[in-house]
C-alpha cells in the first residue's frame, strides 16, 4: 500500500484501490478497481479525434506537393 500510495499512475491507484479491498467479493474487487481506471481512459481518448485526422489528411498534402512539383516542372 506504502509503494502505491508514493507513486501517483494510474496501475498504481488501481492496484491500491484493489488490495484496499482484500477479504471482499472478487466483483467488487475488479467494481473498485474499473471505477479507478474509467477516468483515465477518458483522458487518454480525448486527442484520439485528432489523433486519427492527421492520417487521412496526409495523403492530401503529400498529393498537393506531387501536383506542385509537376506544376514547377512544366512551368520551367
């Protein structure tokens, strides 16, 4: 409990929050533990939107730099 209580991650709360609840039903051991971890997912998929804009847009702006050289090639 003392070395999850001096580290502040996130398996760090859940593991605490876990043994907090030894001696309790196994279900309400994993309750405990997923109502510690829930929040922390939501912080990770918050950029996820944006995470996944940036791969369909690549092809655009690498299309647009193709199309400009060609452009420059022809204009020379």
């Amino acid at each position: 409990m003392a070395l999850c209580k001096s580290n502040q991650s996130t398996i760090a709360r859940m593991i605490e929050k876990g043994i907090s609840r030894i001696g309790r039903p196994l279900p309400d051991i994993n309750a405990a533990a997923e109502n510690v971890g829930k929040p922390e997912v939501a912080k990770l998929e918050k950029g996820l939107p944006t995470l996944a804009t940036s791969p369909g847009a690549a092809p655009m702006v690498g299309f647009g730099t193709v199309m400009g050289m060609i452009w420059q090639h022809f204009t020379i």
